[in-house]
C-alpha cells in the first residue's frame, strides 16, 4: 500500500505543479476605462490578426501630418492593456507619429488563447509591425517599438527576430525569465529544488522556447537597430542592476542606457521621461519631420 499512497502523492504533486504553472501563464483581465479620446487624440479601435487565428485589438492614431508617416507601435506589460502607455500618445503624436496601441492575447480586449508568454508578447507585437507596412499612410523606414516590463522583452526579442525596426524603446525590462521566477518563487515561498526547477523546465516545455534563448540579456546581441534601455532607479520588481546586464552584454554602442527616477510601475505615468522618448524616436525615426 505504500507504493500506492506514494503514487497517489506523486500525482498530486505533479497536478499541483501543472495547476500553478498555468495560473502563473494566465494574467488577469483587465479591460481599458480610457482611450485616446481622453487625451483629446482622434483614434480608430481597430482588429488585427495574430498567431493561432486569434485577433488582438488596438488603437491606431493617424499622424498629424499628410503622407506616410512614422509610427510607433506600443505593447503594455503583463497584467496590463493599451491604456497602459497611453500618456505617451499626445507627445509623440506632437512630434509627427502615428500609433498604435495594442493589447496582446489574453489581455485587455484581444482573445483569449491557451496562455500567454514574453513569446506570445512577441509575436503579437511582429503582427502589429506586419499589419502597420501593409498601410499607405505609415512609412515602413519608419516604425519603431515600445514595450514595458513583459513587454520591454517581447521588443527586444521581437527586434532579434526581425530587421526592419527603426528602433526600439525597453522599459523596466529583466535580464532573464529564470531571474524573475526566482523572485517569484522566493516571494510565494516556493523551494527553488526541487519545485522551483521542474516548474521552469515545465514552462519551457508549454511556451516552446528555452528561457535562455528569449531572455533580454542574450536578446540584446541580436538586436541591430538604435536601442534605448529606460530602468527606474527604485525598481524593486526589477533591480536596475538587471538593466545595467542588458546594457554590459550589448553587442554595440548602438544600444543605450537611461537610468531614470522612479520604480517599476511608476512607467504607468511616463510624464517625466516623456522627453528623452520622444527626442530618441525623434532622431531615430523622423518624427521631428510633423507639418
């Protein structure tokens, strides 16, 4: 009888592992009580294809210019949506972008999928791009990204995958998946061996991808186009220690760190580093071009 009650705990231990695995890749909902109407910016509400026949929402904002036009595409972090970055909006639309917010799967307005992950964030982000070089109104030299925590990642993972961003703006970003579990673990009480271990080898399996593979700190040497790390100097989430390994581990000075006041959701309200976004993107991606 003993195998039997040790098989029986074996299940339910392994049940449990699969049980929280899954509640960890599924964020809340949180829906958007504000839109760019109420930073007094025209907007459509539009519905965009991504993986898996799923459709992500978004706001687009046309530019305050005639022709094509540059364009930045803005992903949220987990738990959040598109009204996330929204104090972004009237600066950079003053300064000649268009924009598009988004929401990824499983957040905000867009569909549920199986789960969601940095990935996930990723490729919803490249169909946004996708979606964005397929309008008349949109210069396709011109498109860069922003992403905050999550989506800090997804940007610059997005942005080693593909060459055709003119640049990309990561805010509060980790070094590595396994790093922030860790906190994770530490934080729920969670012993790293053996629980903590099987759990990230399970999320590897679930997500598709090694960690080390996704992680920002590897990420970052594949990126080629003008990067801007943004890190607050009180982030507990994320130490900025995280964001100086990113930095360390560049592959050229064409990725650049900004050390900023403020703590890891403190980016929920940007007005304080509105300007040197807009300034960088600026350069980058002309958008100090507005007529």
């Amino acid at each position: 009888m003993l195998w039997l009650l040790g098989l029986i705990t074996t299940i339910g231990v392994l049940a449990g592992l699969r049980w929280a695995v899954h509640r960890s890749l599924a964020p809340d909902r949180v829906i958007e009580t504000r839109s760019p109407a109420d930073v007094g910016l025209p907007f459509q509400d539009v519905s965009l294809p991504t993986e898996n026949g799923k459709s992500l929402f978004g706001w687009y904002i046309a530019a305050n210019r005639t022709g094509s036009a540059p364009v930045v595409v803005a992903i949220h972090g987990w738990g959040g949506n598109a009204e996330t970055l929204l104090p972004l909006a009237g600066p950079l639309h003053q300064a000649g972008f268009a924009l598009l917010f988004i929401d990824a799967r499983c957040h905000g307005q867009s569909d549920e999928d199986s789960f969601a992950s940095m990935p996930r964030f990723a490729e919803d982000l490249g169909h946004a791009i996708d979606w964005l070089k397929q309008r008349e109104d949109t210069d396709q030299d011109a498109i860069a990204a922003i992403g905050h925590s999550v989506g800090a990642g997804a940007v610059l993972l997005s942005a080693s995958w593909r060459n055709d961003l003119a640049a990309v703006v990561s805010i509060a970003a980790f070094t590595h998946p396994v790093a922030m579990m860790r906190r994770w673990f530490a934080a729920k009480g969670i012993p790293y061996r053996p629980v903590g271990w099987l759990m990230l080898r399970y999320v590897e399996w679930v997500i598709g991808h090694r960690f080390d593979d996704i992680a920002p700190v590897n990420t970052i040497r594949r990126v080629t186009c003008p990067t801007l790390l943004v890190h607050g100097a009180e982030d507990t989430t994320v130490p900025v220690s995280e964001a100086q390994a990113i930095h360390a581990n560049r592959s050229g000075d064409h990725v650049q760190l900004k050390v900023v006041a403020g703590s890891h959701d403190d980016f929920a309200d940007l007005d304080r580093e509105l300007p040197l976004l807009v300034e960088f993107l600026s350069k980058i991606a002309g958008g100090n071009q507005a007529k």
